[in-house]
C-alpha cells in the first residue's frame, strides 16, 4: 500500500514538496487554506480576472508563472484540498474542515509549509479604518483587484514593504510615501551578505527604480508617531519623526504596515515540535534539520513556516523536506539532488542574515509606545494595560500575561499582537525577551464554522 503524505499549503514550498513527491510515483493530499494555489507573494487572481503576470507580480512575474504553471500540471495527480482549514494536529493524523464539513486524516509523513505573516509593531492610531497589514494590502489587490485606498502609504521596514509599494504603483494606485524605519547605512553593512544572492539583490534595485520613476517619496530612518484619524472617518494621514529630527506629516486615507515577516508556527506547536529562541531574529522558532526533518517522527517543516528566507528558497526546502520524507519512508529518491539543495539554500541562509542587518525589527519601539496605545487589535489590550499586568500581577511571562490582560485571546490567537505584546512586557519587566517566553498554541488554530444540525457531516480518513 503506497504511503500516505500530506502536504499542508500550496504556496511555494508545498507546490514544490507536492511535485516531488508526484515523482516519486506518489499521490500526496495537499490541504490549503485559500481557494487557489501560490501563496501569499504568488496568490492568484480569481478566475475571470484578465491582469498580466507581470502588472500583478512585477519582478516575480516570471517566477510566479512557473509555479502556477507547475502545480496546473500536478492538479491530476494529487488530492487536492482548497479552502480546507488544517485546524488541529495529533499523532499521525490531522484536522480540518472546509465549510462545515470536518474530517480527521491519518498520514505516514506530513510536510507542514504553513508558510508567513507580517510581523507587526503598533503605532498610536493604527486601529483606525484603513490601517492594513502589508500583506493585506498585497491580498486586497490580487484577489480583490482593488487598493485599499484611493491614497496610501506604506510604512515599515523590508523587502515587503517596497515590493507591494511598487506592486501598487505597477496596478496604477496611488502610493503617497515610503516610510521606512531602517537606514541606508544598515543596507550598506548587510551587502557583503546580500551578494550571496545577486539576482535577489537585483529584484530590489529594481523595486526601488519603480518607485523612483512614479515619484514615490521614500524616507528611510523615520521613527513612527502616529496615525491620525477619526472613528467616523477612519485613516486621514501619518505622522513620523525623520532621520533628521524634523515631523513629517504624510496625507492619506490608508495605510499598509509592515516590518518582515513572521514565521506561521502554530501548526508546528501543535504537531509537538520543540521550539528554539533565535537571538538574531528576536523570535521563537521550530527545530529543524538542514532537510527540514522535526524533532518528531514523520513531521517535517519547509518554506518560511520554518524558517523566512523568501520564495525562492521556499521552494528548494519544500523539495527538500519531501526528499527527506522519501528517504525516511525507504522510497526512492534523489540524493544527489538534495545535496545540490542544501549547497543552494545554505547561500539563501546566508541572504536573509543580510536582510535582517539591512531591515532590523525596530524592537526598541516597543518601550517607548504611549500608554494608551493599542498593542492588541482583537481585545483592544493596550501597552498601558500590559505595562499594568507586569508590574501590578508580577505578570512578565507571555501566558500569564495573556491570562490576565486577555492579549493574544482574539481572533488573531495573537499573529498581530505577539511580538510586540513580549517586546512591550520585557521593556517593562527589565528582563530579556527569551525569558518572556512564546503564546503557546491551541486547537483550533483559527475559528471553527460549525453546523447546528444535530448530525453534522463528519468524516475520517485512516
């Protein structure tokens, strides 16, 4: 009986993972959360839609293309999952539901591309209407068509936050400013790391030429104070301090906020996988072998869910993680292949330190949030009432912290709010922001739609 693999995602790294696995003379079950295939950077239109590849994708058009044009050739050969929500992991099986519909699926391996985020640090006013996260804004132009103002402004820092900026530009929006808290002197001090990837390197040279040629003001070194605006008309400008000293007030009705990425890690909690605190990247993040093997038997990790060093590794880890799967199940595979795989992600590890020297988290951002800012959207917790649950409830532990202020109890189950709620509670606490700790994840993942008949349709697969 041929073994059973499920892929979770049909970004990047679970296209590529899946494609692997099909060579293999397998048929993988590949569950994803969104209706089509490509992720978030490749996220394609819906059907009906007429854009170019390369009015939607800009310098990744090509790429984009490639991928989309890869997984049209697997569709026949896997058992493909859209709009199916991975919501819970156990011991050789998993959960998931699509509409009301739930099913519990055993596997013999599962490759978990869970993919990325943004990470997010809070500003005065950013709860108003039309504030977004950028990759919210890159979702309401690819699969809606449809900016999220009629003039925005991005603000943050990384290769994100100029990517959607021209992709705006590209789709004929109107991109008010750049606002970015990193210098060009920090760009300066990552090059020698950045050149481990020339062709990457080119891709944002090229961004910024697109935002040059549309007059796009871009300002680096800024230090955001707030955005203005009003519960009944929502978003109206931004404020920021400049390198030089001096405010700068920019005039828009939204804004699209970013600094990176964060790892989507849930799922990895879940399946059990151990975690480990990354000094450099100020994040909590699971174990992993160079092949992309976990701590746990038959649980393998690719693509940014593991680890964000962008797409174009995703791609090589999540083929790697399948060959790794391959060997660990006796099946043949590759070996050769993996090699050449590790070699080409060891130069993409060795990029994305560049990236993190080039457009640091802005950590120290946190200490100096007023008050009465709202730290989470989804509770309406503010850095005040945080600050108040450290030093009123000895409170310096992210659980604790959650138990009593409710941070990290939303919607979100805290993708928004977590790293800046920990970088906020270890400037309080005057203690190191490993020592605060990590959410822990729970089931469900995300909410659960449930049928109110008295026999819902449920299903398990073994």
């Amino acid at each position: 009986m041929a073994a059973t693999v499920v892929v979770i995602g049909a970004g990047p790294a679970g296209v590529r993972a899946a494609q692997a696995l099909v060579q293999a003379g397998l048929r993988p079950i590949v569950v994803h959360e969104g209706r089509r295939d490509g992720g978030q950077i490749y996220r394609r239109q819906p059907e009906g839609f007429t854009r170019t590849y390369e009015t939607l994708y800009g310098t990744e058009a090509e790429r984009a293309r490639a991928l989309h044009d890869a997984f049209d050739t697997l569709r026949a050969k896997i058992d493909y999952m859209p709009d199916t929500l991975v919501w819970n992991i156990e011991p050789k099986a998993v959960h998931v539901v699509s509409g009301t519909r739930h099913r519990k699926i055993a596997f013999d391996a599962l490759i978990i591309c869970s993919g990325a985020t943004d990470r997010l640090m809070p500003v005065p006013g950013w709860h108003h209407a039309g504030a977004y996260s950028l990759g919210g804004a890159q979702v309401a132009l690819k699969s809606q068509g449809c900016a999220i103002g009629s003039r925005v402004v991005m603000m943050g820092t990384g290769p994100l936050l100029y990517l959607v900026a021209a992709q705006y530009v590209k789709a004929g929006a109107t991109v008010g400013a750049v606002l970015d808290t990193s210098t060009f002197a920090q760009r300066l001090r990552a090059l020698p790391q950045l050149l481990a990837i020339p062709s990457a390197l080119k891709k944002g040279i090229a961004l910024m030429k697109v935002l040059k040629d549309a007059r796009v003001p871009v300002h680096r070194g800024i230090t955001p104070l707030a955005i203005d605006g009003t519960p009944e008309h929502g978003v109206q400008g931004v404020r920021v301090k400049r390198a030089d000293g001096a405010t700068l007030q920019v005039t828009c009705d939204a804004v699209a906020l970013g600094y990176h990425l964060r790892s989507e890690t849930q799922l990895a909690d879940l399946a059990g996988c151990e975690f480990r605190f990354d000094q450099a990247l100020r994040q909590w993040l699971p174990i992993a072998d160079e092949d992309g093997r976990s701590n746990v038997k038959d649980i393998y990790l690719a693509g940014d869910g593991a680890r964000v060093r962008g797409a174009d590794a995703a791609e090589r880890a999540g083929k790697l993680a399948a060959l790794a799967a391959l060997k660990d199940l006796s099946l043949a595979h590759d070996a050769a292949e993996a090699n050449r795989l590790r070699t080409q992600l060891s130069r993409y590890t060795r990029f994305a330190a560049g990236l993190r020297t080039a457009f640091p988290w802005p950590a120290r951002f946190a200490a100096t949030l007023p008050d009465d800012t709202i730290v989470c959207r989804c509770e309406a917790i503010t850095a005040g009432e945080l600050r108040h649950v450290v030093n009123e409830m000895g409170a310096k532990e992210a659980n604790r912290a959650k138990a009593f202020s409710r941070v990290g109890m939303g919607r979100c189950q805290g993708r928004f709010c977590a790293h800046a709620g920990a970088e906020v509670i270890a400037a309080e606490a005057r203690v190191p922001l490993e020592a605060v700790g990590r959410l822990r994840g729970q089931a469900p993942v995300k909410p659960l739609p449930m049928a109110l008949a008295p026999h819902a349709d449920m299903e398990t697969s073994e």
